[in-house]
C-alpha cells in the first residue's frame, strides 16, 4: 500500500522548525497511482514511466541518490514537486554537493528532501546547502534540530540560503545576499 | 599575526557552545558513539589507548607568546603537564578527560585557538612555510592566503563531510619547506610571465599505505580566482571519491582512477560552471587580511654586528649551533631560530609547560612576541636581532632547548606511534630515542650533515617515513615489532618516495642498520655532498651491501 511518506516506518516529516504533515505518498515500484495523489517514485521509475505519472498524478517527485546523475534529471525538474536525496549513512557528504548544485546550478525551486541518518547537528550545513525539509527516523530529537539550526548566527561562506558571508558584513554589505531568494 | 574580529570571535563562541551540547548530548546518551565519533573528531578529540586524545590547530604554525602561554596552561590544567607538537604544526594533549574538553576549548578560544577541523574528513587545518614572510626570496607571504583558506574552509556547508580528511599546504618562496607536493592540495605561490601573482596547484598528494607526489594540475591559477577553484576540486572529489573503501578514499585515488588528464578536465570543468558565482574572495578582504601580515617594525641595523660575530669566534659551541639552527632573515641584523625539540634522547616534539612558558618569555623579550611551529615538529623564533642570539642561545641551554642538531641526524620526525596511539602497530618514540643517543656526539652529526630520518609506527604514515631521506616504518611481524626502511625519500622542492631497500630489522637491529647506511655514506660521498645527493647519484646498491652483504 502506498502510504504517507511521514509514516514510512514511523519516520516524520520536519522542516527547520520541527515536525510538519505532508501529503507525499512513497510508491513502490510496483504500486499504483491513486489518480490525484502526490506521489514520490523512484529514480527508475520516473525515467520509465514519467509520462503516466505526470498525467496520473496531482504531483510527482522523485528519490535519488547522492550519486545521481545530475544530467539525466534535469529534463524533469521543471515538472517535479518534490526530490528526495537519500544519505547512504551518516557521514555520506554528497547529498550536500548534490543540493547545492540542484539549487544553484539547475535552479530547482522546489521542496529538496534529505532523508536517511544524518543527524540534527548537520541540518544547519542541509539548510545552507539548499534543503528545505527532512524524513527522519523517530528517535530524531526535534529539541536538537531547533539548538542545532541556530547554533551560528554568522558564516564565512556563502551558501545557497544567499546569507551575508562575514566578509561581505565586513565591507558593510549587509543587505548584498538577501535580494535574490 | 592575524587577529580576530567580532565575526571571528563568534564563530569561536559557537563552536564552543556547540561542542558543549554535544558533549552533553553524549554523556546523556542522546548521541550514540558512532554519531559522536565524527563530531568530536572534527574538533579534534580523539579517543586512543589510554585516554582521549585533543589536538588543537596552530593555523598555518604561527603563535603569539600569548597563545603559547595559553597552551603551556592548557597542559598544566587539564593535561600531565606536557603537550606534543606534531608534522602538521599542531599540538597534541594526550590525557583529556571528556568532560574537561568544552572548558579547555572556552580557554583556547579566549586566545583565538581552536581544535577545528584538526580530525575527521573534512578540510584540515592549513599549513605553511614555517619560515613565511621572514625569508628571502618569498613572492608573497603564504600566511595571507592560509588564512583566507581557514576561514573558507571552517564549517564549509557543502564540505565538512567529505571522502577522507583533506589535507592544504601553502609554500611562498622557490624552496618548498612546507612539503606541498605530500598533500591533498599543495600551493606553490608564483609569478607568471606577466609577473602576476599566482599558485601552481598540486592536487593529490598523499601518504599512507600507497605514497603518491601530487599531480601538478595547474602551473598557474591566477590569485583572486583561488577560492572557486578550490571548491571545483572539492566539489569533483566529494562527489566521486570513492567511500565504500576507507583506504581508498583519499583524493589521490580518485587522481589515479580517473587519470590525472580526466581528473583535470572534470576539475576545469566543474570550475568554468562555477566560478563566477561570488565564491572568490572579495577585494578588499584579502588586503584586509593582508594587512595583519606586514612585516612588523624592524631596526635598521648595521651588519655586520660585531658582537654577534666575535660571539660566533669566542664560543665553538655557540658557532655550532648557530650553523646548523639560524637561518638568515630577510631583514639585515636578524635572524631565524630554529628551537630544536629534539633533545638527545628525547621524545620529538615534546615540550613541557615550563619550557612553553619559557618559549613564550624569549619570543617577548626577543622575537616581537612571535613563534613558529614547524612540521619538522620545532619551534622557531622568526625575529631575533643578531646581537640577541647569544643571549638566547643561553636560555635555550637552560631549559634544555639549546640543541645544535636542526636539520641533522637526531632531528627525527617520530609519530607517537604504540606508545599512545590505537593504529599504531609498532612503538615509534622509543626507536627515535635509541637513535638519537647512537649519534650524541655532536661532532659526529655535523661531519654526517644534513639528514631528515622520518619514523611511523604504522602504515599510515603520520611520521612521514615516505618523505624521509632514511625512512623507518614499524610494523607488526607475528606479534613482534619490527622495522622497514626506505632510502631516498623528500618533502621539499624535490620531492620523492623513499624506497624499501631490503628485509626489515628488528627493534634491536634497527638503530645498527641506520648506522650502517650513515656509514656506507660517508666511505662513498664526495666532498660537500649530502646524504640525498649522494644517494640519488649512487642509488640503493651500496647501501644495501653494507646491510646485508655481498648479494650473489
């Protein structure tokens, strides 16, 4: 059965600020579409079937990898409401790569997901590396999420969020990053 | 010196704040071990045989007297009193408790030190020419663009989760003490035709269990565009370096498997997507951090100084050291110091709170109140009055830093190897000790000259035994430590990988083999020739005869 991605083996949906509900629903490959869902496929099945999904379903999004070719993704972005980049485990670094680049180098606007087990203390780097929100597992503390996200008030570099670098505060140009979201 | 603002002093703050949850987190069980694991590494707590272990960043090895007061406290408080300076100018406590350590960091950040990114697989603390902006010679002092690297690459979003720990070394001047072709990026600060500042950049360079010199991807980057280009080669590698295999997941693998002509063109690549997308570094903030790198005030003094020379003819042993431990400075009428912390019989790179202190002492009184540590785990006081080095040539004597060996035979390169470390296979110290007692006499190590003997316990080569011109690696032989020893290895402008020469030795036969290579070289050299010269003129044969004989 196609169920709520926030409910996939108890794991929740949150974004910077805590939990939020969601109406993602993760298929199997082998699942149906429910006409007027939104559903989340994966990688294959979007390159199979990306032309009954996106007349089938409300919205389509789709879960990659952090070594997904970037390249064969890009002819669906403008239709895709939803990636989701899975970290392999914790200390897998290339979804941060694959974010920046999805925000930054292909303009995708949309929710960017990070789901596996990284841990509240890298979702400031998440954040800063384009993702919006995030499936983890129940034992994820949200009190640690909320401390973590504002652990720093300033950086040196800057990151998709279009934050002011302190170099750019250093020149007094507090105000150069903010206009372009 | 560089000095801190308000933003970097915030900065500072969190990561203290942070690592304080985190630690509270850990001790309540919020944080399993394998999720602490990477967060404490990457502020450089280690856990090791008997205790945890704490390393703590000296930024391309420059310290004020102040900070090395700071750290001498720091070994006094919450250490055995002594700290440990090691190849990649850091400085290592080796008794930490856990829950001392977001105190101990709240000190260090008073004084702008840090434990940052001193482990873990991420981008390491930066290193430099131990001599930057006090040599001759240099196009640029490498310590501005060091800097501007550290704060670049300080909690960088995109990659503080890399592969493998990445490793950045910067040299400004022809001669290269900063070893950058042994790292993962090495900067060689140039001019090009235009006489433009710039880098040639190495890429891939490495030690461990497979050696590899850099691959130069670059004879000139031009200097504004470094940032972007860095992040091109990081961006290549944290997305393709392999993590399936801890061994193989350093840049120099993935150099290798894709061939450094696709490995560049995927780096050139990367680069031309990226490098206008406001990563480089502005201006204006390049001259600022510049600015705290102008050479201080010095005296205008007339050479040469007739007390320092009549000095140098009154006292033998004096001269001695100032032969093997002063270099010349770029400044008429002063000098470059190398404090060698390489006692005979000593354990190198040890110092004990009392001689920091002392340290910090002479550098106020006679080094603008500055030090240097180098990789060759010294200290150095980069600007001493010729008419001073006397006088400190004595206090040195009395804390037992006088030691006119830097650059000789008893200045090793040791990891801690068994005695503290978990990896380490076979104890390191203790062979550097036995030694450097075999070549005491001081006489001796001047007839033998310049000789770089580098020992690692294990093969991960911390004591880089690849880069020595006599190489020591211990390992585990059926229980048994036992050594291998590789001839011919460098880290300087020349660099290469020393060369296993034959079967290993055992503890006892070790130091005798050392001294028969040392003997072999001084029966075949030519006058004024150095043990690397006459060994990459003869090659391995005669060496290997006096080890093991006559071959048939």
């Amino acid at each position: 059965m196609a169920s709520p991605v926030n409910q996939v083996g108890s794991n929740r949906v949150l974004d910077r600020n805590g939990p939020i509900t969601d109406g993602w629903e993760r298929l199997a490959d082998d699942e149906t579409v429910k006409p007027g869902a939104a559903v989340l496929v994966s990688f294959q099945r979007l390159k199979n079937e990306h032309n009954a999904l996106f007349a089938e379903a409300a919205a389509v999004g789709v879960e990659v990898g952090g070594d997904v070719n970037l390249d064969e993704l890009e002819p669906f972005l403008p239709r895709l409401g939803l990636i989701v980049v899975r970290f392999a485990f914790m200390r897998d670094g290339r979804p941060f790569s694959v974010g920046r680049l999805l925000r930054e180098r292909f303009h995708y606007t949309r929710d960017l997901r990070a789901v596996g087990d990284f841990i509240p203390d890298q979702i400031l780097f998440l954040l800063r590396c384009g993702f919006n929100s995030f499936e983890a597992g129940p034992d994820f503390s949200v009190d640690a999420l909320k401390h973590g996200v504002a652990a720093y008030t300033v950086w040196y570099q800057r990151g998709v969020e279009r934050n002011v670098t302190i170099a750019e505060r250093r020149l007094g140009k507090e105000n150069l990053g903010q206009e372009s979201a | 010196m560089y000095i801190y603002d308000d933003f970097d002093h915030t900065i500072a703050k969190q990561r203290v704040a942070e690592f304080r949850d985190q630690v509270n987190r850990r001790i309540k069980g919020e944080l399993t071990e394998e999720q602490f694991r990477p967060l404490r590494l990457m502020n450089g707590l280690y856990l090791q045989l008997h205790a945890y272990m704490l390393r703590i960043a000296v930024p391309y090895g420059t310290l004020s007297a102040a900070q090395m007061r700071k750290l001498a406290h720091i070994a006094r408080v919450y250490d055995r009193g002594y700290g440990h300076f090691t190849t990649r100018q850091n400085i290592q406590y080796n008794w930490i408790k856990l829950e001392q350590v977001p105190d101990l960091m709240a000190e260090l950040a008073t004084v702008q030190l840090h434990g940052n990114q001193t482990s873990g697989n991420c981008v390491r603390n930066v290193t430099a020419d131990h001599f930057s902006g006090v040599i001759d010679g240099e196009i640029e002092d490498p310590r501005i663009v060091s800097e501007a690297i550290r704060q670049w690459s300080t909690f960088h979003p995109e990659f503080s989760w890399l592969p493998r720990k990445f490793k950045i070394a910067v040299t400004g001047a022809e001669k290269d003490r900063a070893a950058v072709q042994w790292h993962d990026i090495g900067l060689h600060i140039v001019r090009d035709d235009a006489g433009e500042v710039g880098y040639a950049v190495y890429v891939g360079g490495g030690m461990g269990r497979i050696p590899v010199l850099a691959t130069k991807v670059r004879g000139f980057l031009p200097k504004r565009e470094l940032l972007s280009y860095l992040e091109a080669i990081l961006r290549v590698y944290n997305r393709y370096g392999r993590r399936d295999n801890i061994h193989k997941a350093r840049i120099k693998i993935l150099v290798r498997d894709l061939g450094p002509e696709e490995f560049i063109r995927q780096v050139e690549e990367e680069w031309e997507a990226s490098r206008h997308s406001g990563v480089n570094l502005p201006p204006e903030e390049e001259i600022r951090i510049a600015r705290y790198f102008e050479p201080p005030a010095y005296e205008k003094i007339a050479v040469p100084v007739a007390a320092f020379e009549d000095a140098k003819k009154a006292n033998r042993a004096f001269a001695q050291w100032i032969s093997t431990n002063v270099h010349p400075h770029k400044t008429p009428g002063y000098a470059i110091v190398t404090i060698s912390l390489k006692p005979i019989g000593g354990i190198p790179g040890d110092a004990s709170a009392e001689q920091m202190e002392a340290v910090a002492s002479l550098a106020e009184r006679f080094s603008l109140a500055e030090i240097r540590v180098s990789h060759i785990q010294n200290l150095v006081l980069p600007h001493v009055r010729q008419a001073d080095l006397f006088a400190v040539w004595q206090e040195l004597g009395k804390i037992g830093f006088a030691n006119a060996n830097a650059g000789l035979v008893t200045d090793i390169i040791a990891c801690p190897g068994l005695d503290y470390c978990s990896l380490a296979n076979a104890r390191s110290i203790p062979v550097a000790q036995r030694i450097s007692e075999r070549f005491a006499d001081l006489d001796r190590q001047h007839k033998i000259g310049a000789l770089q003997i580098k020992i690692s316990g294990c093969i991960n080569a911390c004591g880089h035994h690849h880069a020595g011109h006599i190489g020591i690696l211990g390992v585990d032989k059926a229980g048994q430590e036992f050594y291998q020893l590789t001839l011919g290895g460098a880290g300087d402008e020349t660099a290469s990988t020393g060369q296993l020469i034959g079967p290993g030795f055992s503890s006892d036969g070790i130091v005798d083999a050392v001294e028969k290579v040392i003997d072999a070289y001084l029966d075949l050299r030519q006058p004024n020739e150095t043990f690397i010269s006459a060994y990459r003129r003869v090659g391995p044969a005669p060496f290997k005869e006096k080890l093991y004989g006559v071959s048939r």
